[in-house]
C-alpha cells in the first residue's frame, strides 16, 4: 500500500500528462472498513504543485453505492522533503465490508476523474504464537484470507529529548509462508528492538500486529516493474485519471513484544 503513494506523490513522473484532456487526476491510495478515518492521496496533473496552501481546484466526494451515503472529503497539504508536495484527503465516513464506493474528483469546471472500490468480506482474527523454546520464533496465523494486502508491525516511539511521537511500521509481509489454511509469518518477539536498537532515549508503546485482506482487484505491486507503475496507463483503474485505490478489511491484535511498554 505504501508503493500506491509512493508513485503517486511522484511529481516528476507525472509531468507528461500534464498537458492533456484525457486525465485529469492521480488517485491512490485504499479504503480499510476496520479505520475510523480514510486517506486518499489525490494530485491534480493539470497543475503545479501547490506549495501554498490554498488548495487544488476540485472536490473530493466518496460515496457508498449500496445506500447513497456521501462525504466530502476534507484536504491537508503534506510535505515529504524540500520539493516534494502532496494533497492527503480523509474522511470519517463509515466504510462497509462487502460494499462498493465511489471516489470522484471533480474540477470546478465539470471535468472530473473516479475510481470504484470493492470493500472484501471480514475475516477470523489472526493469531500470535509466542516463541514455544528459548531462541526459537513465534508466529502470526492468518487464515480465511484470499488476498493478503499488508502485514506489519506497528508501534509509536516517544522521543523523550525532542519531546514528540512518531507511528513507526516494519513490514512483515515478505516474510509469508503459504499453508492449506492460509499464512503463517514468523515472528521474533525481539523484532522491534531490532530495528530500533541504534535509538536512544526513546519509549516504544502500542506494539500491535496489522493484517490486511484486500479484494479480487488487488494487484501485487512489488512483483511488477516500477517502470510500468509509474506509466499513466500502466497499472490503473481510475477513470480520467491515474493511479490505484484499492479497498480492505484489516485487523489488529496485540504484539507482545519485550521492548513495548505498558
């Protein structure tokens, strides 16, 4: 899911169809039914990057196709390094496992790009195996999922110096091993305070493990060149536009890490 924003907050890569009639907007990103808040990346390649503030020209709307329940969506301008600019687009609007949306972008003068979304079923809670001897790994247990979206482990870190939080990720998903009943992944319980060994001064709080199934439309982006990715026709299903918005179910469970504090 990382790789769909990454690509899309791509200016450069996006400036050939910048002069054209055929798309109008990037959209990216992925509806989860088990969040409290969506996030949609939406870029206007018709224009420049705004660097101001003031807004792209057009309204974000999603719109759930089972019952006609609509949101705009409200836009928070990101910047991810000196140049590099990007609209992140959230809602609070309900999102049903088993239903199908609509997120439109429409321009102030009627032309507009849309995408729709699949929300897949909900699935049985995975399970953590902690370590059964000393030095051996445990293990996350998915099972009733077709797709397998994302897998990672996330947690906050408190700079106790600068005095701020960070939510931090490590993904897992390589890691998957198939079974005749779904997955399995390997686990150490030690793996955080591996990637967060070089840190000082820092608390490691709300360790959890994510799991996310996607739909039948979901597209294994790191299999596929990144070339192709990054083509406006190359991988798609946005309507007058580019990019790819997929939609999930995910579930959460708790990681007993040694590093996690209470």
């Amino acid at each position: 899911m990382l790789v769909l924003l990454s690509f899309a907050g791509c200016d450069e890569s996006l400036n050939p169809v910048k002069e054209n009639d055929r798309f109008i907007y990037s959209i990216a990103g992925y509806l989860d039914s088990s969040a409290d808040r969506q996030w949609i990346r939406v870029i206007h390649l018709q224009e420049e990057t705004d660097t101001t503030g003031k807004g792209i020209d057009g309204t974000i709307t999603l719109e759930n196709l089972e019952n006609g329940e609509t949101s705009v969506l409200n836009d928070s301008l990101f910047q991810y390094s000196e140049n590099l600019y990007a609209y992140n687009f959230w809602t609070e609007q309900n999102i049903e496992p088993r239903s199908t949306y609509r997120i439109t972008a429409e321009r102030s003068d009627g032309a507009m790009s849309s995408v729709t979304v699949e929300i897949p079923d909900t699935f049985k809670d995975p399970v953590y195996y902690p370590p059964a001897v000393p030095g051996d790994k445990g293990r996350l247990v998915i099972e009733g999922i077709d797709n397998l979206a994302d897998a990672s482990i996330r947690f906050k870190i408190r700079y106790n110096v600068a005095g701020f939080t960070l939510n931090q990720s490590i993904p897992i998903i390589a890691d998957t091993i198939s079974t005749a009943a779904g997955y399995y992944i390997p686990i150490a319980p030690n793996r955080i305070a591996q990637a967060t060994e070089d840190l000082e001064t820092v608390d490691i709080f709300d360790c959890e493990l994510y799991v996310a199934r996607a739909g039948e439309d979901w597209v294994d982006f790191p299999s596929i060149d990144r070339n192709l990715i990054a083509l406006p026709e190359g991988i798609s299903n946005v309507e007058q536009g580019t990019g790819y918005v997929i939609g999930v179910t995910s579930k959460r469970i708790s990681y007993p890490s040694g590093s996690c504090s209470d």
